[in-house]
C-alpha cells in the first residue's frame, strides 16, 4: 500500500477522488432529501384539497351516503368523533394511518333534537408510519365549530392503502367540519407517494451509476493533469541525476517555460549547482596553490640539507631556518584558511577594544605610527582581529617608501581601523583581486619577502564572519589606505 501511494501523482490522485466523492455523496444526499420533501409536499397539498373539497359537501348540508367517493387512486374516508366510519372510497379493501382501519361504512346516526355534540377527539391509528414530514399544522387548541364551519387546521400522517386490489403508500390530510345533522366529522384524504418514492428511485439510481462513472473521470483527469505538471520535475530529477553521476557540475537543470513553483526550483536548482561549482573549483584552486607554495620551501629546505649532509661547511643555517619558518606560517595560514572555511565564527559575548590591539601591534614594528584617540570596542576573537592588524601592516610595511599610519576612530555604529602606506598604491583594477587567495601583483612576486598571497585573504575572510568589511583605496598622502570596518559592541558581555 505505501508502495502504490509512494507517489505524488498517486497521492493528489486519491486525495482529489476522496474529496469529489464526499462532496458527490453531500450533494446527493441534500438533492434527494429535498427532491423527497418536495414531493411529499405535493402530495400533502393534493390530500388537503381533495379532503378540503369533501368537507366542503359535507358543511352545505350533503350527507355522508350522497357523498361522491368514487375516486379510485384517492382514498378518502369520513369518521365522526367515537372513530366510526360514515363513508369511504368505493373498492377501498384496507387503510392505515387513519383514525380507523375500517373500510365498510355504518349508518350514520342523527343526534336527537337538543343533543351535545360531544367534543371532536380524533384519534391516531396505530399503524401509523412515525415519518419526520408529519407536520401537525394545528394550534393545539380544541376550539368548537359552529354550524356548517370548516377547521383551518390540517393535520398530516403517511399511511397505505388498497383499492381494488392495488397497494400504495399515501399521504393523509385530515380535516374537521361541523355539520348540522351529523355534528363533528374528520375527513380523510390521501395522495398517493408514488410519484415521490418513483422518483427518489430513479434521482438514486442515477447518482449510483454517475457518481461512480463521475470519480472515475475526476481520477483519470487528475493523474494526467499532475502527471503534466510533474513532467519537469522528473526532467530535473534525470538531469541532477546525470550531474551526480558524471560529476560535471557545469550541467544545468532545464528551466520550464512557465512562472509556477516547478520553474522556481529549477532556477534555484541551478543557482546552487552553480555556487557549488565555484566553490568546488575555488577549493581545487586553493589545493593546488597550496601545493605549489608548499613546494618551494620544502624543496629549498630538503636541498639546504642534503647540501649540508654532503657537505657540512657548506650547510646554510640561517636560509634554513628561514625556509623552516616561512613554510610554518604558510601551514599556520592554511589552517586558518580551513577553519574559516568550515564556518568558524567568532565568539559572539567577547568584547576587545580595538584601539588598545591597534597599539599592541603598531609596537616593535619600525616606521608604524599609531594614532587611536579613543576606545573602540568590538565583539568577536581577538586572535583573529589581531591576525588581521598585522597582515595589514606587514604589507603596508612592503610596499611603503616611509612610514605607516595606523589609525583607529569610531563612526556611528562602527569602529574604523585604517592602514596607509606612502608606496604606489593599488591600482583600481587589482583592488578586489588582491584579496583573492594566492594572488600577489607582479611587483610582489618575491618570494624572498616570505609572501604567499593569504594574508589580505585571510584578512577579508575574518572580517566578514565579524560582520564587517575590509576594502582598499588611496591614501590621501598617496600609496594604499586599507580601511577594516566592525559593528561597535553593544553594552554588556564580557570585556578583554
């Protein structure tokens, strides 16, 4: 069962048919409640006119026995108040849902001269279907009639009967009328619900043989409609499927030529195929750039000490140790490297003052002047900030002809850490490259300076997982003026 609806298209298809078939079944229902009712109604109007009709005869002086019953498709009978019959339908072989079940009528008697009528007590039959239509369109007052008067009130009840040897269900009216010689009588009168069950039967074989035929139609519609709809998306499924598979993630997913959701995900599909793409090929660069660095010191290093095996005089300590020491802070960049690219985050709760590191690093560095007039202080690691001071001033140091200004300020919610040398400057093209990994400008290829092209990088990287920013313009003086921006802290938290 979970295999058969493990599908989408299987599960809108149930799910639409379920809903189509309860409303079906609702409407149905109400159509043929009030299909019922109305007919009934009907059926009830009939009964009251025709017994209406007979009390009519009997309030202008007809006696029961000149009555014209003869109507064979509408029972009716005539019973005084101690529930005997006077008249009835002729062929009338059996009643229910009358007064009495009596078919054959007695003679009525005359009430002697200055006789009480005794007071109209009209009795239900007990065979009597107990039918929610049986309305009682009665006050519920016993008011006496005078002479020749009709009551208004009509008094309903579903019952049967046969006629000439034909069984029927009817609908009764009853009807009181005072006359003057035979005092209280009820009239009954009964339509016949054929017409009514005739067509309840026929409205539900109807819905039994359309309903079914109905759902089977909404069913096909909708797994063809969302079998269309889902088209795409097994178009997108095939195809990351294939990009998996050949782990070319130059691929795309095809776009839909619609605005809908489907079209949506294929976009964003493949806007992270291609994030993906370019952070897959940034890390490849990123290896091999790390290789070739990592290269060259080892490579120097292992020659130095081969040479110094062979030949000790000849073994060059100091080139050494400056080899050993360039290739531990390139293995302490690319660690960090790695550690930002991870999601390393700051701690948030740590508060330093930016100024006071400013000075920290500014001191033992030759041709550094620092001016901070006041605290600045920022949220995050103050490893990494200090990191970041340096960096900035080791390659202000390389390329400045002078000296170096270190300035610290605070600018509406932000601390401003500027960093300017007096050397050419970076040109405009170069000034977002600069901060790429591994990239050094032409007149910074050196490798005896101990560069590696990560310092900006790794700068730009901390300040932005700090929530701030790190760019490069020119000094007014002339030469570079990197600018390093961090989110003042708010109060609280702890203090460094």
């Amino acid at each position: 069962m979970r295999r058969l609806f493990g599908s989408v298209r299987a599960r809108a298809t149930l799910a639409a048919t379920l809903v189509v078939a309860v409303a079906l079944v609702a409407a149905g229902a109400a159509v043929l409640l009030s299909l019922r009712s109305n007919l009934i109604g009907q059926a009830a109007t009939q009964a009251e006119r025709t017994a209406r009709s007979v009390a009519t005869d009997l309030s202008i002086g007809t006696t029961t026995g000149k009555l014209d019953l003869d109507e064979d498709e509408e029972p009716v009978q005539v019973v005084d108040d101690n529930g005997t019959l006077l008249a009835a339908t002729k062929d009338l072989q059996h009643i229910s849902g009358t007064a009495t079940g009596a078919v054959k009528p007695k003679p009525a008697k005359t009430p002697a001269p200055g006789a009480t009528t005794p007071p109209a007590n009209p009795a239900t039959a007990d065979d009597s279907d107990d039918d929610p239509d049986d309305a009682q369109e009665s006050d519920g007052g016993e008011d006496s009639l005078d002479a020749g008067e009709i009551d208004d009130r009509t008094t309903f009840s579903n019952g049967s009967a046969t006629i000439d040897k034909e069984t029927s269900d009817y609908r009764f009216a009853a009807v009181k009328v005072e006359t003057k010689t035979q005092g209280t009588l009820t009239v009954y009168a009964g339509a016949p619900l054929s017409a009514e069950q005739s067509a309840v039967r026929t409205a539900l074989s109807v819905m039994l043989i359309g309903f079914p035929l109905l759902l089977a139609v909404v069913a096909a519609v909708t797994w063809l409609v969302t079998r269309r709809a889902l088209r795409p998306v097994e178009g997108i499924r095939g195809e990351m499927a294939a990009i998996t598979a050949s782990e070319d993630l130059a691929r795309r997913v095809p776009v839909p030529d619609t605005h809908d959701e489907v079209a949506r995900l294929a976009r964003t599909t493949n806007e992270t195929l291609a994030a993906l793409e370019t952070s897959v090929e940034r890390q490849r660069r990123f290896v091999a750039d790390a290789s070739h660095e990592l290269r060259s010191p080892i490579a120097s290093l292992r020659t130095q000490l081969e040479v110094g095996a062979a030949h000790p005089e000849l073994l060059d300590v100091e080139g050494a140790v400056e080899d050993t020491v360039r290739l531990q802070r390139l293995a302490a960049d690319l660690l960090l490297l790695a550690r930002l690219d991870a999601g390393e985050r700051p701690v948030a709760d740590a508060r330093f003052d930016l100024a006071a590191l400013a000075r920290e690093e500014a001191e033992g560095r030759d041709g550094v002047t620092v001016e901070a007039p006041q605290a600045a202080r920022v949220a995050g690691s103050r490893g990494q900030v200090a990191r970041v001071l340096a960096n900035l001033l080791d390659n202000a140091r390389r390329h400045t002809r002078s000296t170096v200004a270190l300035t610290v300020r605070c600018e509406g919610e932000w601390a401003v850490a500027g960093v300017a040398d007096d050397g050419d400057g970076v040109p405009a093209g170069d000034r977002e490259r600069i901060f790429e990994r591994f990239v050094r400008l032409d007149e910074a290829r050196a490798r005896d300076d101990g560069g590696a092209g990560l310092g900006l990088a790794i700068a730009r990287d901390v300040a932005v997982r700090h929530g701030g920013t790190l760019t490069v313009r020119d000094a007014p003086a002339g030469g570079a003026l990197f600018e390093l921006r961090l989110p003042l802290a708010r109060s609280g938290g702890s203090g460094a």
